[in-house]
C-alpha cells in the first residue's frame, strides 16, 4: 500500500519533470531534499555555484564595459546573454540575445540560442520566431526542428513534433537531442518501451550529455527500477551539476537511496 501511494505521488511529480528543458537552475530556495545524501550533495553544488557566482559577476562587469566602448559588437550581447542566463538572471539573458540577433542576423548561432532560452522561459512565439529565423539562414539546421519539435510538444501537437524531429534527423543524423525528442514524443504518448530505445540511443550517441540519462531515469522510475533510476541521474547531475530537473526527481526517490554521492 505504502509503495501505491508513494508511486502515486511521484506520478504527480513525473508529469511535472518530463519534457523538462535543460535550464541550469539549482533547487529553489527552501526545498526540502528527499535524504541526507541529497542535501550534501546539494550543499556541495551550493558551494561551488556561491564560487562561481562571484566570478559571473566580475565577467558580467567586464562584459557591459567592452559594450560600451563596442555597442556594435554582436558577439558581445551573445557572450552577455549567457553570462546573465549562467547568473540566473533569464529576463536580462533574453534581452541580450534579442540585441545579438538584431545586430547578427545570419548567425544561427544566436538565433537557436534566442530560441532555446525563450523556450525555457515558456515565452513561445519567441522561441518559434527564432527558430525559424535560424531555418532561414540554414534550413538543414537540425538544432532548430528539434527545438520547433519541442514547442510543438510543449504545446501538444504530437504530430508536428514528429514531422520536426524526422527532419532534424535528416539533417542532422544520430544526435543525442534528436532521439530524446523522438523519445518524448513516444513518452508523452504513453509508449515507455519505445521512449526508453530512444533514450538509449540518445546516451550512445552523446554519452557526456546530461538529459538522456535524467530521461532515462524519468523511465526508470515509472517501471519502478529505483536503483537504475538512481543509478542514471547521478550520472546526468555528474555531466551537469547545476540542473534542476535530476535533482527534483532525486529527492521524490523513496528514502532507500544509497549514501554514495
């Protein structure tokens, strides 16, 4: 019984963690991690993220002063906006990848970047008006479909989106972000056999990649492979320590965790 409420309850929080982006945010302040284990290990990222927060800064100063001199440079605005985004500051981010794009507008570059972060800030028509200035400058450029395909399922068109990851996989070949989208179509479809092929092949084809291993783990956890599940997003928060979502659904593991980090 202790088990079906427990299972229960995750689902809840499954729903709330799959399909999740791969915004760098760290846990919310006065969260409440699920064992001791966790919280160490959150206090350690904690620490090292006080570190380097103190070094963004600095960069965020230097960067505003090399502008002011250069407010022409678009690569600057593009360094900027991912200094702010790293700082956790989204809003200031955004803008200043707008002002790279008004100023770059061939560089698909800045534009999957307007894109991605306007995706993860849930701001739509950007994220689709950039993904589709980057079509125009390079209409082979999988990293927009596979964005455009995530719009689609955030927005539930589950056709739309495969229509948008086969074309990011004619472009693109095997890429790990092209299979995870294929494998949150399936998931979101209910077809979790088929969503945890593709996120397999997501890890093989871009083993230093994070999210295969938090999608994978999202699988294990519906199967109730907690162990696995386990296993898999330590592994996604080794290649990415500050992210969110692997340390969300850590905490929602029964307390039965190991105590290694």
């Amino acid at each position: 019984m202790t088990r079906t409420l427990w299972l229960a309850g995750l689902t809840v929080a499954l729903c709330t963690l799959t399909g999740c982006g791969s915004a760098d945010y760290l846990l919310p302040a006065g969260s409440q991690p699920g064992s001791a284990q966790v919280a160490a290990d959150q206090q350690a990222v904690d620490q090292r993220y006080s570190a380097v927060q103190f070094n963004l800064e600095r960069a965020i100063t230097t960067e505003e002063s090399a502008l002011v001199k250069d407010p022409g440079w678009a690569d600057g605005y593009s360094r900027l906006a991912q200094l702010f985004w790293d700082a956790n500051e989204p809003a200031a981010a955004l803008a200043e990848a707008h002002r790279a794009c008004d100023l770059a507008p061939h560089s698909v570059v800045d534009w999957n970047n307007l894109g991605q972060m306007a995706f993860s800030m849930h701001r739509w028509a950007t994220a689709e008006s950039a993904y589709k200035a980057s079509l125009e400058q390079n209409p082979a450029g999988w990293q927009a479909d596979v964005g455009l395909g995530q719009l689609d399922l955030a927005r539930h068109h589950p056709t739309a989106a495969q229509s948008e990851a086969q074309a990011a996989l004619a472009s693109g070949g095997p890429q790990g972000p092209i299979y995870a989208l294929y494998g949150q179509i399936e998931q979101n479809s209910g077809n979790w056999n088929a969503a945890a092929s593709y996120y397999r092949n997501a890890i093989a084809a871009n083993p230093q990649w994070w999210q295969g291993y938090y999608d994978m783990g999202v699988v294990d956890v519906h199967w109730g492979e907690i162990s696995e599940a386990e296993s898999n997003i330590r592994q996604a928060l080794r290649d990415s320590p500050q992210s969110s979502a692997p340390w969300m659904l850590l905490q929602s593991l029964p307390q039965t965790i190991s105590a290694q980090p």
